[in-house]
C-alpha cells in the first residue's frame, strides 16, 4: 500500500508517517519504481506508536514495543523489554505528579499570604 493508505488506515498523516520513517520505527519495501511500499504490519506499527506517543512515550521509547510487534507477538507490550519501558514511564510520571503537587503547595501558600497581606492593609 502506498504512504497515504497507511496514514488513512492507521489514523495518521503521511507526515506522522514519514516521521516515523525517519524514526526507524517503520522500514517499508522500495517497489522498482523507488516508491515506498506498506503492509498490514506497517499498519499495526503505526497505531501502536500513535497509541504510545499519546501516553507520553517519545518515539525512542517505543522501539521495544515496535520490536515486539515484530518479534510476531500479538501485543506490544509483552516483552520484557516493554514491560520495562512501561515501568519507565510510570516512574516519570510519578516524579511529575511530585513536582506538581509541591509546585501546587508553593503557589497556595503564595496566595494565602497574599491574600493575608491584603486583608491586613484594609
């Protein structure tokens, strides 16, 4: 299938695709003509990247996954290697959630002593 298929199919654009191209997240056959050609494999690829990438996951940190696809397994995310990268990601927005809610903490203190300040200058 050709580029704009497997963008159409997979729920991407073709620029998403050739990115992920560029990624070496997707190796398609050159037919003679020097297009590129895309199967069904491609296909399942490219959702499971999108998928990943919308948890948060930068395109290196789906290689595993992609990996495991092609490893012939079902899912992605059943390879140790996956399973890792879950747990990485995991950590990353435990650390975040963290930095938030300290951040949180910083600014309701800020305002309440703003808020104190005001009232006692009226």
């Amino acid at each position: 299938m050709r580029i704009s298929d497997l963008a159409a199919e997979a729920g991407v654009t073709v620029k998403a695709v050739r990115y992920y191209e560029a990624q070496g997240l997707l190796k398609p056959q050159r037919e003679s003509n020097g297009y590129r050609s895309y199967d069904a494999g491609d296909v399942l690829v490219v959702r499971e990247v999108k998928a990943l990438l919308s948890l948060g996951l930068t395109a290196e940190q789906t290689y595993p996954f992609i990996e495991c696809l092609r490893a012939g397994n079902e899912r992605a995310d059943v390879c140790p290697a996956s399973l890792s990268a879950y747990r990485t990601r995991i950590a990353d927005v435990d650390r975040r959630i963290t930095e938030l809610t300290e951040l949180r903490a910083r600014l309701t203190d800020l305002l309440t002593d703003a808020e104190s300040w005001r009232m006692n200058q009226l």
